[in-house]
C-alpha cells in the first residue's frame, strides 16, 4: 500500500519532522508543502531561507516517488556531514510508522540532500569545517562521559 509523508525542516535542515500522513494522496501532501514553503519564504524576519519541505510516497520498502522543496545555493554553504542519524522525526506523531517505512523516508531526504551538496562525506566536512568538527568531537566527547559517569547511575540511592 502506498503512504505518502510531508516533512518539514523550520531552521538549518539537519531535522526533519514528519507534519503529516496522506495516505495514497501524494498530490494533496506536495501541494500542502508547496504552501508551506512558499508561506515561510513570504514570513521569513532573517536572510536564513527555510529549512525546507519534502514529500515521499513509500510502498513497501520502495520510493514511489519524492520531492525536496529546498533553498539549495544559501545551503550548500553551510554543509552538514553526511552520516547525521536524526535526519526523519517521527516522535509524537500519532500514527504508528513501521521501522521500514522510517528508514526508507530517511535514506530518501539523505539521497536528495547529497545530491544537492548539502550534506557531504564526514571526512570532505571536517577539512571544511575544522572548528565545526572540533567542537563536534568536544561535544560527543562530554556526552560520552556523562552517559558513563557514575554519577549518571540512576539505580544508585545517592
């Protein structure tokens, strides 16, 4: 069966939140972010574009079909790795998305955004962007020790 999905990404497109399921209306879910898009253009108080829509249609584990509505010259940029992981939210929605489902949607912004040059290799960003990449390592790094403190240690009394 065929699902349709709209996406949306309201600031630098590295999160996309699922804004809603059509069903087999890809034609209604497309126009939907067209208007979206075109609303945040009109509104936007910044020089920043918006992160953009996308739309798919998945059956099974296959693309029906995809669009990407999306301010590619200002972003290509401002360049993100191309191995981030949260790219698709679904969290809250409503409706229950099969693991599937979610991964195909994903690997299919992914896809897009590579060929555009917004995402691009790890190895390619982090000689673009070393302070990017710099204060990423620092970041995982203080994660990584928090998680493992003992302090963390919720089955502790203290």
């Amino acid at each position: 069966m065929v699902i349709s999905f709209h996406f949306g990404a309201a600031g630098h497109p590295v999160s996309w939140i699922l804004y809603g399921v059509y069903g087999t209306a890809y034609g209604v879910a497309l126009a939907a972010a067209r208007t979206w898009h075109a609303r945040m253009l009109e509104e936007r108080q910044t020089k920043t574009p918006p992160g953009g829509q996308f739309v798919i249609a998945v059956n099974g584990d296959a693309v029906v079909r995809s669009d990407l509505l999306f301010e590619a010259d200002y972003f290509r940029q401002h360049q993100e790795p191309d191995d981030c992981s949260w790219l698709c939210q679904v969290q809250g929605f409503p409706l229950a998305i099969p693991e599937q489902t979610k991964q195909v949607a994903t690997e299919e912004l992914r896809r897009h955004l590579i060929d555009i040059g917004f995402l691009i290799p790890r190895a390619e960003w982090e000689l673009r962007y070393p302070e990017q990449a710099d204060l990423a390592r620092q970041f995982r790094a203080l994660m990584q020790r928090d998680c493992s403190s003992p302090s963390n240690d919720r089955s502790s009394p203290t």
